[in-house]
C-alpha cells in the first residue's frame, strides 16, 4: 500500500508524521519526494548504500546540419528553442526545456537534433530501522521538481511493501506527481486559521484526484476544535492527534522521530495506519 504523507504548506509536521508512520510500520519504504529540501534523512539517519545520479534528455542542435526550417521550435510549448532563420542561427534555454522529446521528433533532418542526458539531481538509497530509505535531490537552479519525482517513483515496489511518500509542500505539479498512484493521502495540518486555509486547499486537491484521504493533526490543544468542527463538516475522517508539546519540539531538534518523543507514540502511529488500512479495504473516500 501507498500511502502519501502531504500538507498545504511546508512546516506543519509532514515529515514529523512521515518518518514516524514509516518507523511504526517496519520493513516498509520511505520515499523522500519533497526532492527540493529533502530532510527525512536527519531523523532517520540512514546509512546509504547507492547514489544514483538522475539525468533527463535534453536537445542538442548540431548547426553544422540543421536547416533552421524552425520545426522544433515551433513544436516546444515551452519555448526552450529559438530559431532565428535569417541569421541562421538557434537558441537553447535548458531551464525552459520539459524534456518532452517533441523537438527530436519533428526534427526532419538527421542529425540536426540529438538528445544527450542532462544531471537534474540524485538519487540515494539506503537503510534505517529496517526500512528502505529512497531520498531525491534536485540540483539547485533546477525550476521543476515534477519529472524527478516521476523518475523516483520508478524506484518503489509497487507490490507487497507498505510505502510512506513524503510529498513536497503545498499544491503544485510536483504534489500531484507524489500523490498519484497512491492508495491514500495523509494530510498534516495545524489547528490555526493559517492552518485550515491550507487545508481546504489540499482537500480539493485530492479530492480532484478522486484519492481516499484523512487528516491528522499536528500540535493539537485541548479545547481547539478548528480542525475537527471543518472535519465533521466535510465528513473527513481525523485520524490522529499529535499533542503540542514542548517536550516534543525538544526531542524533534535533537533529530528524534516523535514517534519515539511521545510515551503513546507507538501506539498512535499504529491506529493512524490501522484506520488507513481499514479505509482502503473498505473503499471509503
């Protein structure tokens, strides 16, 4: 089972409540995609065992051949190419290019556009716990982290391994990318006002996606029903409650996971994934 750990913004505990589902199911995959500051590696220190460099095609215009017929440029939605015909001359700007491979394909000339691979970032794996650790890095200066989730992806056992994806922040291409495929979302999310705008953002989201999801609460206070009272609303379920405590953000700079900074951590973490599981089989949404 696939199970994406997202939030509406970046700070409201996702990763916090990642690496402590992944610790709490065992044996399982932790996918690290929020590629563009991945930080699951400092609670679960995982010793590396491969680092494999992740590279996407890019188009290379040999002049000595190409005709300027335009074609390729016409084709890029992105407008990566520019070909200037009365000067002869071609124009590439990588940080616009999506790696599609349109222009290479209407290329009438051989010869005259060839695709060589291009380092977007890298790929580590290891282990921590028992659990298999997949980490991505966009290289910086790099403008989509969409792809690169894509091509981690590829990486996961789809079959006979409970994985947590921990999803980059927010709502853009790259969350969607993380999310797709999976069998449930899990969204973080803090009982402010902030908090709940996020949210409902992220609710929509995944409801487009059509994807089974729950919510559970990071930093909850006693008498603060925001969450809930929107939750009974919408009839999401709420799946958990992490308690606001101080002993908590302690144990969390210290690189400690709160599954273990919490005497009922253990415990809290397996009924999150109990109902998960339940809401799955039963194909509820």
């Amino acid at each position: 089972m696939w199970i994406t750990v997202a939030s509406g913004k970046g700070g409201t505990g996702k990763t916090t409540v990642s690496v402590s589902l992944a610790l709490a199911l065992k044996n399982g995959v932790y996918v690290d995609a929020d590629v563009e500051e991945p930080n699951g590696a400092l609670f679960l220190k995982p010793e590396i065992e491969k680092i494999v460099p992740y590279t996407e095609p890019i188009p290379q215009i040999n002049t000595d051949v190409c005709t300027f017929c335009g074609k390729c440029a016409d084709a890029c939605a992105y407008k990566a190419i520019v070909i200037l015909k009365p000067l002869k001359k071609a124009m590439f700007f990588p940080e616009l290019c999506h790696s599609c491979g349109l222009c290479a394909y209407v290329c009438p000339v051989k010869g005259a556009l060839t695709e060589i691979p291009k380092k977007k970032g890298e790929i580590k794996f290891g282990k921590s716990n028992g659990i298999q650790f997949i980490e991505g890095t966009l290289e910086l200066g790099e403008s989509s982290a969409t792809p690169m989730i894509r091509g981690m992806k590829k990486f996961i056992p789809r079959e006979g391994e409970n994985v947590v994806i921990d999803a980059p922040p927010g709502t853009s291409c790259p969350v969607v990318e993380a999310m797709e495929d999976s069998d449930f979302v899990l969204l973080v999310t803090e009982p402010t006002l902030f908090g709940l705008n996020d949210l409902k953002l992220t609710v929509s989201l995944v409801r487009e996606l059509k994807l089974p999801f729950g919510i559970v609460i990071n930093k909850a206070e006693e008498g603060n029903n925001l969450i809930e009272q929107y939750a009974s609303e919408e009839k999401i379920p709420v799946l958990g409650r992490i308690p606001f405590e101080r002993s908590i953000a302690e144990y969390y700079s210290n690189g400690v996971p709160v599954i273990y900074a919490l005497e009922k951590g253990k415990a809290i973490f397996a009924d999150i994934y109990k109902q998960i599981k339940e809401i799955v089989q039963n194909g509820q949404s």
